[in-house]
C-alpha cells in the first residue's frame, strides 16, 4: 500500500479516507463453540478492564458514546489486525500521537489477553453494541 499512497496529496488521502470511513462495516461471521469462552473474557476485558495489571477498559477510550475521535472505533474490526496492533505497541513500532497510551496499556497485557480482547472485537457481540445510525 505505501507505494500507491506515497504519491498521494492531502487532499487526495482525506478524500479517500473519508470514502472508507463512510462505508459500513460488514458483519463479523458467527463465533465458533470453541472461541466462545475466549470471547467471552475479551468482552470483561473491553468493558472492565484488568485492574489487577493496570489495564483500563477499552470502551472507556473505544467505545460507543462520546469518545475523542481520533481514538478509533474497535468494533468488527478483524481478529488478527488488531492482535497486531497491540503487539506493535508493546514492541513500541506502532506510533500515533496517544501511542504512549497504548504502549502502557499493551505492555501490560499477555498474548492471550491480546488476543482474547480481539476475539470479542471481532464477534458480532461488539456489533451488536454499536448504536444504530
């Protein structure tokens, strides 16, 4: 992707931004028997946090209701990427102007949290979350 993009203006990145942010979001598949548990401790993760590690609850920052908008919506977003995410603000490679938020918040947070947490973003139990427009 950063080939296409290097060439691109601003403008031409806002617009395009703007386009993708417009379309909806499919709907994540249906979790399997197995993953429902896994899903399940993401989903007290996301909405309690794990004070014992010092980890705050993600819809405080991601959730639905009035939120800072560069903080992004986390919902139906795929599995995988977002294990990758949290991995690269542990390894401190992933930089945005709140990474230090993230970096502390993920550097306190097993493979298996990370990857739990990301299960229930991508079930359709966080999509059901969502507000309808």
């Amino acid at each position: 992707m950063e080939p296409n993009a290097a060439g691109l203006s601003t403008g031409e990145t806002r617009e395009i931004a703007l386009y993708h942010s417009g379309l909806p979001k499919p709907p994540p598949p249906p979790p399997s028997h197995e993953m429902l548990p896994a899903i399940q401790r993401g989903e007290a993760m996301a909405r309690r946090g794990i004070p014992t590690r010092r980890v705050p609850s993600c819809v405080s920052c991601h959730g639905h209701g009035p939120r800072n908008p560069v903080y992004p919506d986390l919902t139906s977003q795929y599995a995988d990427y977002l294990v990758l995410q949290l991995e690269l603000f542990k390894r401190q490679q992933r930089g945005t102007a709140y990474a230090h938020l993230m970096r502390t918040v993920s550097a306190n947070l097993t493979p298996e949290q990370m990857r739990d947490v990301a299960l229930y973003y991508a079930s359709p139990s966080s999509a059901r979350e969502r507000p309808s427009p």
